[in-house]
C-alpha cells in the first residue's frame, strides 16, 4: 500500500474581526456567543437532513476549486462514521472547544465525532497538538495520510500564539474548520461559512446547510 503524501491546508487565516457584514454575525461580547450559537445550529438544523442518505446525482457544492481536495474515511455499511479526536495533549480551553466542535459535527446523521485522551485501537483517529510557535498567519493546519481512496489518519495543529488571543468564538471556528477537513470537507466559497479559507473572530462557528449536505453528498448511500 502506498501512503499519500501528507498535504498541509493553511486554514482560518484572521480576519479583522469589525466591520464587514459578510463575515457573519457579530458577537458582542464573549458572554454572548453561545446562545448565538445554539441559535444559529438549530437554524441550520431545519435545513439540515435527517437521515445520510444522498439523492442520485448528489455533489458537493460550493467548493473551492484552488483547494486541495481531502479524502473521505471509508464508511462502515450501514453505519455512522465514528471519528476520534484526541484531546490528551491538549490545555483545558482546547479540550473544551474541541468537544464543543465534535458535538456540532455530530449534528450531521453522517457523522460522529467523539473526543478521547488518547484514540482507541483501530479507530478512525484525529490527533490534535498545540504549537506555540510562529504560525506565518496560520492559526490551524491539518493534514493527512491517505491510501489513494481513503483517508488512514489525520493531524490537527492548533498555532497557540493566534489562537490564544482570539476570542472563544474565533477559536472555535477555527476548530471547527479544520475538523471539518479532517471529516472530508473541502473549502467553501460561501465568505461567511466556517469552511471557507478565512476565519476569525465574527466566523459563525457553525457549518451551514451546505455543509451538512456536502456531508450526505460524501457519505450518504
Ligand atoms: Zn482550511
């Protein structure tokens, strides 16, 4: 077998956090973004399907053609995907965000995304590390290894030095952005969806619509 390379995508370059309307919606305040979140996942959740099952014909949409395509995880027959993320080497901020980014994922019927100190045996399995050096205007990286057709395993960097001064809000996006990579999701074109290139602190951490059914497109039988 042969191992694909392993690709870096630069991701969630930061916006200036003020001012453009196509960037989402504003926060406020740190305090506020978590009901705005709920509310905007169960707004998503009204157009997000039920089951993970893609119509005949169904693509992906909205994707960037400059970006690197990623490889899907073979999908057991039947069954839900379940990816771990490792958390074990992670502080206690990144542990949160990365449950709280796993949980929203989860919201897919394609996909469950778990956290675990350390991945299982045989498991689908994301690492996830901080790097606390310079990050050349990059707060989170991924990359993978692949056996032509399918991803094997994947890496997570999380650049501390942005990350560390971006807001809860921020940082999640960026967590949920590079989880979305990892779980098969090219960049989009849509500015103001968390998987496009550009990220940062006014990013609604939540993946839309679009997203979720990207997810069925991959996945779905
Ligand atoms: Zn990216």
């Amino acid at each position: 077998m042969v191992l694909g390379l392993g690709l870096f995508l630069t991701a969630c370059v930061s916006s200036p956090s003020q001012g453009d309307p196509d960037d989402g919606p504003a926060q406020d305040t740190v305090g506020n973004f978590v009901p705005d979140r709920d509310d905007s996942l169960r707004e998503t959740l009204g157009d997000s399907p039920a089951e993970c099952v893609a119509s005949a014909g169904a693509e992906v949409r909205d994707v960037d053609p400059e970006d690197s395509p990623v490889k899907p995880w073979q999908k057991p027959t039947g069954g839900e995907l379940v990816v771990e993320f490792e958390t074990g080497r992670l502080s206690e901020r990144y542990t949160r965000l990365v449950t709280e980014a796993a949980t929203i994922w989860s919201e897919s019927p394609c996909i469950e995304a778990v956290t675990a100190r350390s991945c299982t045996g045989g498991a689908n399995c994301v690492a996830i590390v901080e790097d606390g050096s310079r990050s050349r205007g990059t707060d989170g990286e991924m990359r993978w290894d692949d056996n032509g057709a399918y991803m094997e395993s994947a890496t997570i960097t999380l650049y501390t030095q942005p990350l560390d001064r971006a807001s809860d809000n921020g940082a999640l996006a960026t967590i949920v952005h590079e989880m979305g990579h990892t779980l098969g999701l090219d960049h989009r074109l849509e500015r103001s969806d968390v998987m496009n290139s550009v990220t940062g602190d006014n990013t609604n951490p939540v993946p839309d619509a679009i997203d979720f059914a990207n997810l069925v497109a991959i996945y779905g039988t």
